[in-house]
C-alpha cells in the first residue's frame, strides 16, 4: 500500500540551530500537507503544498515540495524552544480522500 | 480547536468489553476522520466518513466500527477492546476554508486492562 515515509524520527539541536525534516512518499501525490504536535497536544496544521516545485515560508519556517511531487521536506531556521515537538508530513490516500501520516520527527531544542 | 470536541477524554476499560468514543463537530462538515496514535506508528486511520451514514475503512480498522447518524457527531466503537487498542484516540475534521487541512480534536486516552 501507499507509503509516507520520514527522516529522521528524531533529531535535538542546540538553540539557534538549523533543522530539517524530509518526507517521502511512495507514489506521486497530488498536495502534501505538514502538521506540528506539541507534546501531550494534537496536531495543529500548518500547511499545504499542491504544486511541482512549489516553496512557502511562514517566519523561520520553509516549506518544499519536490519536483516529482514524491518528497517534501521542512526547514526550520535557528530553532527556539518553541519550536519543540512532533513534525508530521500527510499526503492523500490512493482513493484520493483520507491522509496517510508519516511516522513523524520528533524535534527537541535545548537552550 | 474550537468546533470539534472528543468525549471522553481519559478512560479506562477492561478487555472484552465494548466502548464508544464520540467526536462532536458545530461547523456542518462533510468529512470527518478517526486515527489512533501509538509511539513509533505515527497517526493511523481508522474510519472515516464523508457524508451522514456513508463511511469506509482506513488501515488499521479491525475491530472498530464506526457510525454517522448526524452530520455533527460520528461516533468510534470497539466492539470488544483488547489490549491492543490501548492508543490515542483522534478525530478530525476537513475543513475547505483552510485548504482542506485537518483540525483535530484534543484526543481520548484509552487504556485497555
């Protein structure tokens, strides 16, 4: 079955640090959608992307979707300590409706 | 989020006995989403609906069904919990106005004993 797979599961950096999160699926998706969780919270969505290609920032946060719309990745510029918590990548189900999940990457900061 | 609540939100239940895990929503949506969230499987789908008594199955959907009476309220039973089942419990919804991204509710703690 269809496949969204990330790298990696866990990463801690220092404050003021870069971090990346990758995300691949197993077939071409039509969107690929990105989603924060803070511990002991729910995913909170943060965006969309649809096209080839395509970038989006929201503050220190850059957002990309691959050219072969297959893999995406989520760039955050030096970290905060806000910036703790599960990263989720989604794209749509074969049948087009429901989200596939990715397993996560679970960012921890110190300071 | 405001517009989508879960009840309960902590429960207990022994194995073998059936539990209903509802989802509430104010706003009038179409799609509505149940996943559960266990420590290295990320979020899986369960069930989810598109319309008032029209649902389908996810990935993970042995041993659960679910029913959507109203388009406000679709409610999650395991028919006899197992061990198992001990997991997060998350609804969603899809919204329109936000891309179609998904709002989730604050989650059901289920511990199966």
């Amino acid at each position: 079955g269809q496949q969204v797979m990330q790298i990696p599961q866990y990463q801690h950096v220092q404050e003021g640090e870069d971090f990346t999160t990758y995300c691949n699926s197993s077939t071409t998706l039509s969107n690929i959608q990105w989603y924060k969780q803070r511990p002991g919270g729910h995913p909170v969505f943060l965006i969309q992307l649809v096209k080839s290609g395509e970038v989006k920032k929201q503050k220190r946060l850059t957002f990309q979707f691959g050219e072969a719309k297959k893999n995406s990745s989520l760039h955050i510029t030096a970290t905060q300590t806000t910036d703790v918590g599960t990263y989720f990548c989604a794209g749509p189900g074969q049948a087009g409706t429901a989200l596939i999940f990715g397993k996560g990457t679970t960012l921890s900061v110190s300071s | 989020d405001a517009g989508i609540t879960q009840s309960p939100r902590h429960k207990v239940t022994e194995t073998g006995t059936p539990v209903t895990l509802r989802c509430h929503q104010t706003e009038n949506h179409r799609y509505m989403y149940w996943y559960r969230q266990d420590p290295g499987h990320g979020l899986r789908l369960i069930h989810y609906s598109y319309g008032v008594k029209d649902t389908d199955k996810g990935e993970v959907s042995d041993g659960y069904s679910v029913s959507r009476s109203k388009t406000e309220d679709f409610l999650l039973t395991l028919e006899s919990a197992t061990s198992s089942q001990t997991s997060v419990y998350f609804c969603a919804i899809s919204r329109p106005s936000e891309s179609f991204g998904y709002t989730f509710g604050s989650g059901t703690r289920l511990t199966v004993v």
